[in-house]
C-alpha cells in the first residue's frame, strides 16, 4: 500500500484542519468570554446614564465643581441605597482602620486605588494563659 498522496491534497487538508481548530478555539472562547460578562448591556447602559447626567450637570452647571466632594457624596449615595452594606474607602483609609484591626478579606479594584471588602471575619481576641 504505497500510494501517493499529491501535495495539494497534503496542504488542502492542513488548511481544513487548521480551520477547523481556529474555529473551534474561537467558539470556545466566545462562549467563555459571554459567560463572564453576562450582564454588560445593563452595565452600560447604567453608564451611559450617568455619564448623561453628568455630562447635562458639568454643562449647565455656573459654579465650581468640587470633584473630591462630589466622589465622596457618590459613595455616600451608593452606600445608602444599598442599606448600608456597602462600605468605600480608599487603601490609604483602610490601613489602620478598625476593619483592618477586626481582619476582613476584600479585593483591590483593576485601577488599585479602592478595595471591595467582601467579608468581614472576626479576629479573636487572644486569650490569657
């Protein structure tokens, strides 16, 4: 059994095959990367809004814009409509604070300037031999 194959049969069949896994990897990680961003949409459509609203202030706004100000009344509101489970504070003001001292496990944000503290976790207190 000694056939011969052409060559352009040879490099027609790598290309389909080559194809194939392409399409295959890309599928793949279209799926993965949908499945972590199931809700972008609504995110920035979130966005959209408020870069709207900000955008319409800055405009018609004559005064001056406090822009340390207004972040912190930002946290504030979101704070307060999320019942207060919510805590923003900057790495700074977490170093020292009472949350590092009880201990909690949280999560630097992408741009490294704030934390999420997802779970607060009491540190006991040592006890006296």
């Amino acid at each position: 059994m000694n056939k011969k194959v052409s060559l352009g049969i040879t490099i027609a069949s790598c290309l389909v095959a080559a194809a194939i896994a392409f399409s295959a990897a890309f599928m793949i990680s279209r799926s993965i990367f949908n499945s972590k961003l199931k809700d972008l949409s609504q995110k920035q459509n979130m966005f959209t809004q408020i870069s709207d609203i900000d955008s319409f202030i800055r405009q018609h706004y004559d005064g001056k814009i406090d822009e340390k100000k207004l972040l912190d009344a930002m946290k504030q509101a979101y704070s307060e409509t999320l019942d207060g489970d919510v805590l923003f504070m900057s790495a700074e003001d977490f170093k020292g604070s009472i949350y590092e001292e009880e201990g909690c496990s949280y999560q630097i944000l992408s741009d490294g300037t704030y934390m999420v503290i997802t779970n607060g976790v009491t540190v006991p207190a040592s006890e006296p031999n």
